[in-house]
C-alpha cells in the first residue's frame, strides 16, 4: 500500500463543485471515476486539503489516496491525464508516507482572487475573473489588507452557513498585486473559513470604493458578526493557489 | 431608416458557429433575437464580414444592420449589451452610410491563431489557445512566412469543402509573435477562404516541427491541391481580430 500526494490544477467553471454529490459534476467525483477505473472497479477514496465551491478554480489543490497499484510517480501523472478531462490537470504525484494527510499536514493555504479592473468586460475571461468596472483607491485597499493579518477570530468573515466553532485563523500574508487592468489579492493563512477570501475581497473592494475606511476593518473583525463586512465577491474570480506542508511556503 | 455598423467581440466556445441555423445556438441568432426584442417582435437580419466557424472567437467581428429606432450610437451599445449574454460583447456601434457593407466594403481582415506552446496544457486557456507541445523551430516558421506574401492561387490552403470558384487571395502581412510560453501568428489578407488561415496555421506548425522546409510553401502553393498543405490547426486558437474598411488598417 503506497499513499500519493497529488498536485491538481481545474478550471472550476463546469463544476458544481470539488466535493462530490449525487447530483452534478464535481472534481472529486471525475478524478475518483478515473482511479476506479484504473483501480478495475475497485473504489477509490480522494481526499483533498478542503472543497472549494461552484466555479471556484484551483492551480494548487493537493488531494491525497492509498493505492495498491505499483505504478511510478511520473506514469500516474501521464496516466491520470490521459484518462481526465481537459478542465483537470494533475501538475504532480509524488509518493509520501503514511503519515502524509492532504488536510490535517496542511500548514498554509494561499488562494488567489483575480479582478479585471477596466471598464469593457472581456468574454473571453469571463469566468476567470470578477469584472469591476468602478473606480478603485488601491493605496486605501493596501492599507486595509494590514487590518486583517495576524491571529483573530474571523467569524465576521465567515459565512453564516459555516459550521465550525472555533473561528480563528491566522493570516500571514494578503498582498494586492496590480499589472495593467488586471488586480490580484493574495492571501495565505492558516486556514480559511467558509467563504472567508471571497469575504475579504468583498471588503476590499467596498474600501477601494471609498464606502468604508481602511481602518473599519478593525471594527469589522471586533464585531464578530457576518452583517457588518462586505459582499461576498463571486466565486469565478477566486483561486485556490497552494498549499503548504512546510512552515515557509515552497 | 439608418444603417448600424457595429464591432463585436465573442468567445466562440459555446456557440455552434457565427451563422444562424435551425438547431443551436449562434451568434447571429443570438444577436438577432435581441434585436427583435428591442424591435417589438420585428425580425431583423444582421449582416456579418464573414461566418466564423464552431469553437472559433472574434475580437474584432463586424456586422451592419438597418432600423427605424432612433438611438444614439452609444446608448445602442448599452441596450445591447444589456440583454445579450455575457459570451458576446459589443464594442461599437456607430452610425454608417447606406452603402456601407460590412462584406463588400472590407478592404482586409486580420486573424489571429494563439497558441501555447509549453509542455504542460492550462486548463483556463484550453478553450482559447492550441496547446502544442512539442518543439518548434521559430526561425523557419518565420522564413516559411515570407512566401505567403502577395497573390496567390490559395486551393492548396482552403477546405476541399469550399466552394468559392476564385480562389486568388492577397495576403498582406503574416507574423509571428512569439511571448514567453505563447505563440501568435498574425495574418492580414484581402479576403480568406475557407479554412484557409487554420491550413496556414497547421502547415507552419510542421514547417516548425521540421517536418517541412520553410521553401516547400512555394511548391504546395503552385499545386494547387487540399492534400499538399499540412493539417487544418483545431478552431479553438483562431480570432477573427479585425476587418479594415480602410486600404491601411486602422
């Protein structure tokens, strides 16, 4: 029995999701269907560092499964590819031990959110990036990115949905990225909350606007209450980017 | 009664095509039924440069069209893009003169083909690039273009399907444009013929690869013969960029 480490980017526009479900395509459902197809009907289990939601995107989910299948590391790259559909690329399998879990081994997360700040929308990144068209104060947005790193209780960052009790996370880094029409927020942190990113743009955004001051963010996370922080900025403009098992990220 | 000229972008991805057709969805029909809307239920026809196949973008599509509405040029271009779907955007609309066709007035069309030429596909590009793995010989690309030029009898580069009797075409420019990991040929002719810039594109691609040298482009020409020239390159690289009613182009 060998356990495998798998790097996997997906384009997250046709899929109603990374978990699987009953109904609807999902990633872990496609790629599951491939290993059990290689496995000759044998189910296989996937189990990845966490879901990301309808249209959300991945270019680093790390997902992990046991197999008894001695197969090197290269070929189940060149085998997986060949048997998955061109929106899921494996970008790497790597054997690791045992101990290894996609989730629990995770240290770091870093996701990406992707803004096309001009005014004319682009069809051909249309579910690629969240279209902004207004006006936006970056040097307002980069102050406030400062409210938000360290250890806090985010619950005003979180969904209401969200289920888990314990709310805090620690945020290491949120940097704003500005190249031509193009805006990205990078965040990595400890972990993140259901819809805890899309949140934070949402914010970001509004302050960039000039509907908040940078230094509401302060107030916003003091507050504990989802109500009080901005929209949630849609799911085609957010990334999981990497995930990290050592302390500094690779 | 005045003539609308309008410019249009759109990824042809989920289209089955630029042209209007009993069964799925197209461009045109879509278009149309927008402006039937907005004309109370009166079918209008549109009038396009060319059809663009299934799968291939446009960035620069022209199109005219005749109304009794008076609406600013501007305001057209709101109303439109507001009721279109996301997939298609109008970039202009202005007012033209009534001998003004967006077919027979082009003096020259550009098309674009984009590929990404590294090893490992992108899942966000694969709809809108020809992912070409393997490696190519820029240089004779390059040389291989200069036989292009001018006026030639293009048989040997249209689809055997085509069934325009003069096939003499200019072609005016043709460049590649090679930046990072991408790869864009550009091509400016008088007029195309079927299938005509996605043969060019597949037969540079093998004058690349070394399958060819760049001078058999000459003796594939004189031919006058489909089966000469290489492999039609796949729909998804090619962008109808620009139709020039000007001798220069704008």
């Amino acid at each position: 029995m060998a356990r495998m480490k798998v790097t996997v980017a997906y384009d997250g526009t046709d899929f109603a999701g990374y978990q699987i479900q009953p109904m609807g395509r999902t990633v872990q459902g496609t790629i599951q269907s491939v290993l059990q197809k290689m496995h000759k009907g044998e189910a296989v289990n996937i189990s990845a560092s966490g879901r990301t939601d309808a249209g959300v995107h991945a270019t680093g989910q790390v997902f992990h499964f046991d197999t008894d299948l001695i197969i090197p590391a290269d070929a189940w790259s060149k085998a997986l590819n060949a048997m998955l559909p061109d929106d899921i690329y494996i970008k790497d399998v790597e054997e690791v031990s045992e101990s290894f879990h996609s989730r629990f081994s995770a240290r770091s997360k870093e996701y990406h959110y992707k803004l096309l700040i001009r005014k004319e929308p682009d069809v051909f990144q249309r579910n690629h990036m969240f279209h902004y068209p207004y006006p936006l104060n970056i040097s307002h947005i980069k102050k406030a990115c400062g409210y938000f790193l360290g250890t806090h209780d985010f619950t005003s960052f979180s969904s209401a949905r969200s289920e888990v009790a314990d709310k805090v996370r620690t945020i290491f880094a949120l940097e704003v990225l500005e190249e031509e029409e193009f805006l990205t927020f990078k965040i990595r942190g400890s972990g993140f909350l259901y819809n805890m990113v899309r949140i934070i743009a949402g914010t970001l955004l509004e302050v960039g606007q000039g509907k908040r001051k940078p230094e509401e963010i302060l107030t916003i996370i003091a507050g504990q209450d989802r109500a009080l922080a901005g929209k949630t900025a849609p799911a085609h403009g957010l990334y999981l980017h990497q995930v990290n098992y050592q302390d500094k990220p690779e």
